[in-house]
C-alpha cells in the first residue's frame, strides 16, 4: 500500500500562483512515477505533469512555461508549482503514483482561480 497526502490547493485570483505537495508513504518502489492530474466539473480527469524517479519530466501542453514539477526523493515527495493561473485551470489536482505493479490516487484538492 502507499499513501498519498496532498495539500496546497485553495482559491487564487488570475495570474497567481499555488504550490501543491504531495507526500507518499509506504511501500514505495525505488523506480516509479509520481504526477499530478487535474478534473474539471464535466470534464475527464487529464495528466498535468509526471515526474520520474531519475527526474524525467513530462508535462501537458496547456501548462507547459507555467507549472513546475519536483520531487524531494529524501522526504518522498512532489511538488507543482504553479504560476499564472488561469481560470481554465480550475479543477481538483489528484496526486499519482506508479510502479510496474501499482497505482495510487491521492484525495484530491481544490484549486479555484477566480477573481
């Protein structure tokens, strides 16, 4: 089992910024992928950004020059920094992890962006 807590979301006008963190716990395998995905009301859940373990990263096309992702391999885990938001980027952001046998899913926290 790995355990996912993430925080840092909350409401933020136009051109803000949020950093969002998401700790992991447990039976984490030394070669995986940490990300985070995002849901809009009405919307399928869609990859934001994916970290790998060596620090391969991948990132969607709508946030790519405006969010960030790192990962603490010392205190297990990862980060998305978030600058210039937009209203489209409304959503709940799930924190993701992956190894060859098993995916996790975090709770899910809020980001608003709204003036």
């Amino acid at each position: 089992q790995v355990q996912l807590v993430e925080s840092g979301g909350g409401l933020v006008q136009p051109g803000g910024s949020l950093r969002l963190s998401c700790a992991a716990s447990g039976s984490i395998f030394s070669i995986n992928v940490m990300g985070w995905y995002r849901q809009a009301p009405g919307k399928e859940r869609e990859l934001v950004a994916a970290i790998t373990n060596g620090g391969t990263t991948n990132y969607a096309d709508s946030v790519k020059g405006r969010f960030t992702i790192s990962r603490d391999h010392a205190k297990n885990t990862v980060y998305l920094q978030m600058n210039s938001l937009k209203p489209e980027d409304t959503a709940v952001y799930y924190c993701n992890y992956e190894d060859y046998s098993k995916v996790y899913w975090g709770q899910g926290t809020q980001v608003t962006v709204s003036s």
